[in-house]
C-alpha cells in the first residue's frame, strides 16, 4: 500500500466539520486507523482546501446541488468530488456523514472496487458503533 498506518483516531478525533445541517466525520477501523484521513494528509493544501470547503458547505447547507461536487452512487453511497479527488460516504441518523474511503479519480466511472470498500466500511461502521442500517 502507498500510505502508512501511522496516524491512528477515535470517537473524539475524527470530526471533520460540525455544521448546524450535519456533522462530518471520517470513517476509522476497529484499530483506530482511517484510510481516507491518511488520503486526506497526504494531499497537497489545495486539494485539502477544496475537500474541506465541500464538507463545509454540506454541513452549513445540508446540500450541494452540483453533481460536479457532490453525487449519489447508489447503494446509500455517497461522493465528495474535489478534483481530481474522490471522497465517499454514505449517511446517518443523527444528521452526520460518515467518510469512508478516498482516491484520486483516473477513469470516467466510479471504480467498482471502491464502491465495494465504501459499502464494506459503511457495513462495518454500523457493526462496530452497534447502530442500525437506517439512513
């Protein structure tokens, strides 16, 4: 893998952007490790500046209409766009987004394989904060 398991976070750690419409946090394993925080602090300033700015404008608004910035994939998962990044989520009662797994977009579609990991992480989200599979 490209990225190192280094930068472990919690329940405490993971927000990401706290807005009146909803709260916006990153998706970690049962180890505390978050594959799409570790995508994000290896991202230039730039690109960490659009990806923020979407989550704020999410968290403040409850919507972004352009489906450049902002699409629904199917399955309850969801697509942050800052270009040419990719950050999918899905969401959960309690007015929060859960991000699950990031990339950096090389084709037209949406890989099949990171779709599979959003569902998974999603599967494993409500497994392990012993919620149910609600939107």
């Amino acid at each position: 893998m490209w990225y190192s398991k280094t930068t472990l976070i919690d329940k405490e750690s993971c927000l990401i952007y706290k807005g009146p419409c909803f709260i916006i946090e990153w998706f970690y394993d049962e180890n505390g490790y978050s594959q799409p925080y570790e995508y994000f602090l290896k991202s230039s300033t730039g690109q960490k500046r659009k990806f923020l700015l979407l989550a704020k404008k999410m968290g403040d608004f409850g919507k972004i209409i352009d489906k450049k910035k902002f699409r629904n994939e199917g399955d309850k998962i969801y697509t942050f766009k800052p270009q040419p990044d990719r950050y999918l989520c899905f969401f959960k009662t309690g007015k929060k987004i859960i991000v699950t797994n990031a990339f950096r977009k090389k084709g037209d579609k949406l890989p099949e394989q990171e779709k599979t990991l959003a569902i998974n992480n999603m599967a494993n989200y409500y497994l392990s904060h012993k919620d149910s599979m609600e939107e």
